[in-house]
C-alpha cells in the first residue's frame, strides 16, 4: 500500500525521547512539564466523593452547565470579564485539544497562521492538516515579541496569529507596551484572528499577567485557552476550556462536536465543586517559592540563568561548559550526569541553537535538591 503521510516531517518529540533516556539511565527528570508533587487533597476527596453519584454519562456538548457557571464566576474575578455562558464559552479535552480545534476550524486552504517562536510542539501540525501556511518568526533575544519582524510579516493573508503568554519556554510574560502593539497590529488588519494560549495564567510572579482577556478590543478578535491540568496540577486529567467571540465560538463548536463531543463528566462535576474552593490568585506564590527554591541552589552551577517570569521552566544557557550542541549537550546530561532537560532548539523551526536547555521546577523539594546537586558538579 502506497501511505502518503500528511505529516511526514513529524517523528517522536523530543519530550517523549528525553522522557525515556530518564527511565533508560535513572535520571531525575526535569524535562516534561509536569508536576510530581501531590494534588490538592481537597480536589481528590472531592473526586472519590463524586465517583459514586449518577455522573458517568455524557455531558452537554458545549461542557457542563455547573462548571461553566463557574469558569465565568472565575474569569469575572481575575480579569472582570463578564461571559455569555452559553454562546462564548467552550469545556475542552485540555488545551491541546482547544488549539487543535480551533485551527481546523478556522484556518482554511493556503490561509496563513503566524507562531512565534520558540513555540511549543502543538501549533504547527494542525494549520498543516487544515492546509493552511505555517510562517514562523522569531522572537527577540529576549523572547518577547519583535514588532518590526511582525509586523512586517502580517499580511491580508493571515487569518491567524498564535501568542503563548506566560511563554512556554522562556517563562517571560509581555508587557503593557507588548500589549499595546498587539492592539495596533489588529486594528491594521481588521479580519485578522488571535489565539491566546494563556495556560500558564495563574502562574506568574513579580510582574503579574497581563490577558487579553482583560483588553475589550483584544477579545473582541481572540480566542482563549486555559488549562485546569496546569492550573492545578492535573495534567493528566486533561481538561481545559476556551473563550471566543459567538461569532468565532459558532465555528469551533461545529468541529468540536464531531471531535471529541463532550468532555470527561467526573472531572467536570469534580472542578465545578472544587473552583469556588480554591483561591486561583495563590498559585503564583506557590510556584515562586518553586521558582526561587531551585535558582539559588543553582547559583553555585556554571550555567546562566535566564528571567523566569512565570509558569513552571527556566531556561540556563550552558555557554560556560560547552561548546555542544543543545541536543548533544542534553542527551550528555542524561547519561554522564543524571538530570533529564530539554533543548531550547526544538522549539525553533531552523533549529536555532542558543547554547539553552529547559528545566521544570515543579517538582518537590528533595528532587529539585538531588538534581541540583548533580548540575552543580558539572
């Protein structure tokens, strides 16, 4: 059988390799994004409690109406945007899911779509799936957006543009003047579309946050996506939501429904309890002492330490140790030393090599001090 690949240039990431060379050689892995402390005991009492009541079958397709009630209590008291609930807001099969849907439904044939990179792993291959034209640009050496290169790339054929802030990554989040030229670039291009991928949202520290939620013209052309699995530490639990325009939202419904239909019914039943517990504005603090807690043990380390600004990665360049590659140097880290990280090059599509790898620090406090101890040897 001759099998033409729609995605021929997409192999196994490098998560998943980095993530297995930690099982192969018994490293402590600092590579995947995920936590490896427990959830809040509240969340899990409250999903044993939930487990026995008459909530097993699907859900509205559109999410659980006790949960989205709530997502727009949320939303309203962390950037005082009041939600129509039930025509702006969807419940997702986490935010991958979000992003993926929303692409195919509205990038169309030889339609262009913006990623800044360095760019998560998720953007690219559903515009290629929906036939649309990927174009990559890079952000500035301080990983925020370069105005000049987008702008100067942005044209009548971009039906989207794909932001991620807080930045995964680099853990910088923009700022007022960032925010102020994305208003200018939308208002150039008036059929012009934004996908904000704001999971890391509740994770930023000194300098907070700042949404497009929370801008009236930003919304007015955005779609949103959140995460609960990295809001809370629940990755595997996979659930997310999104927020668009009726307009916008009307379209991604249409795919959605085909897709996934509805979402998981225990953990939506499970976090409509749980949101007006939990106090979503602490989080940062939470991740901060993470944040600080592994800096300062790195600071008898060789590597560089970028600005973390928020969600749960640190980038370090390693040009004082070698002259490798990121990936070579990475994989090295793995067999010679024990600690799993991640290359900042594969986030880039020229496979930009900044001498960066990528720890995450949300981990608990004796794997973050075995880990350190070892990357202070190097």
């Amino acid at each position: 059988m001759n099998l033409i690949s729609k995605l021929p240039t997409v192999g196994t990431t490098i998560f998943t390799v980095m993530s297995k060379m930690a099982v192969d050689h018994n490293a402590i892995n600092l590579s995947q994004g995920f936590p490896n402390f427990p959830v809040d005991p509240i969340l899990v009492d409250l999903l044993k409690q939930k487990a026995s009541d008459n909530i097993h079958q699907y859900n509205p397709m559109a999410g659980n109406p006790l949960l989205m009630n709530e997502i727009v209590v949320l939303i309203e008291k962390s950037y005082q945007r009041q939600l129509k609930v039930e025509s702006e807001l969807l419940v997702t099969a986490g935010a991958t899911q979000a992003i993926f849907t929303t692409i195919q439904a509205l990038v169309g044939k030889g339609e262009e779509v913006v990623i800044l990179d360095p760019s998560y792993d998720c953007y690219e291959s559903p515009i290629i799936l929906a036939g649309g034209i990927p174009k990559r640009i890079s952000l500035n050496d301080e990983f925020l957006p370069d105005w000049e290169i987008i702008n100067s790339t942005v044209n009548e054929k971009t039906k989207l543009i794909i932001t991620n802030n807080p930045h995964n990554p680099s853990g910088r989040i923009w700022t007022e003047s960032d925010m102020k030229e994305f208003e200018n670039l939308l208002h150039k291009y008036p059929n012009l579309m934004v996908l904000s991928d704001e999971v890391y949202e509740y994770i930023s520290f000194e300098n907070k946050h700042l949404s497009v939620h929370a801008n009236e013209f930003l919304r007015s052309r955005s779609i949103v996506v959140s995460s609960f699995g990295k809001t809370f530490h629940i990755t595997g639990w996979k659930i997310g939501y999104l927020v668009a325009p009726e307009f916008i939202m009307n379209e991604i419904k249409k795919v959605h429904q085909f897709l996934v239909f509805c979402v998981n019914s225990v953990a939506q039943n499970v976090l409509a309890d749980y949101l007006p517990l939990v106090k979503t504005e602490n989080l940062g603090g939470f991740y901060q002492e993470k944040r600080d807690f592994f800096r300062e043990r790195m600071q008898q380390s060789r590597f560089e330490l970028m600005p973390c600004e928020g969600t749960y990665f640190q980038l370090a360049s390693f040009h004082a140790i070698s002259h490798e590659s990121d990936i070579d140097f990475t994989k090295r880290l793995v067999t010679e030393f024990g600690v799993a990280t991640i290359p900042l090059s594969v986030f880039n599509t020229d496979l930009k090599d900044r001498k960066m790898i990528r720890f995450c620090f949300a981990k608990d406090n004796e794997t973050l001090i075995q880990a350190t101890d070892r990357l202070c040897k190097i």
